[in-house]
C-alpha cells in the first residue's frame, strides 16, 4: 500500500517536488480502540475534486492502457492500485481518506485499529 501511494505521488510530480509520509497514534474515541494513521501527502498536481470517490474504483486511472507516464519503473497502468489498497485497509477494520488541494497536492490517510494481543 505505502509502495504504490509514494509512487502514485512521484508520478504526479514529473518535474520534482516532495512526498511527506507520517505516522501518528490517535487517541481512542469511546467505543473505540486506538488507532494509527499513516499520511501520505504530496505537492503534485493535486486531484480534481470529479474524482475523489471514483479515484478508489477498480479500473480507475488517468494514465493510458500501458503508459508508464514517462517514469523510469515500465509498469502498465491497470487502475488497480487505489482499489486494491481501500480494500486492505478497510478488511483491517480502517478507513482511507482522501483531501486534495488542486492543484497544489493531494493526502491519503490510511487509519488503522491498533489490536493489542492478551497473554
């Protein structure tokens, strides 16, 4: 999850710019564990605010069939990356967010239940 989002954020850089990734511990609401959340925040060119939620679905992507956006990595663009990723997270028992601040970058939080394990 954290390889694909840093390099999901490197492409929307092509000429450079900086990836912020966090880690922090939030405090338990009531009726709920702790939890972690992992931030991954770029400078890129942000998100249009048309995909914030179409952005998660399976098939998704803004690269053509096969480009690899002129990186150095040649991988296909399936669209599957997002998806995948809500999906890992979510059968943890977390939550993905997303916020976008077109065209000045975009944050994925990734919230995760912090499980302890008894003796």
């Amino acid at each position: 999850m954290l390889v694909n989002l840093v390099k999901n954020g490197a492409e929307a850089m092509p000429n450079g710019g900086s990836i912020h990734i966090s880690l922090s511990e939030l405090p338990a609401v009531e009726g709920a564990a702790n939890a972690l959340q992992l931030s991954i925040e770029d400078n890129g060119s942000g998100i249009p605010a048309e995909a914030l939620e179409t952005i998660f679905a399976s098939g998704y992507t803004t690269r053509a069939k096969g480009s690899a956006g002129g990186v150095s990595w040649a991988a296909s663009h399936r669209g599957l990356g997002l998806a995948i990723t809500r999906s890992i997270v979510e059968a943890a028992g977390g939550r993905v967010r997303l916020t976008s601040q077109a065209p000045a970058g975009a944050r994925f939080e990734i919230e995760l239940p912090v499980r302890t394990t008894r003796p």
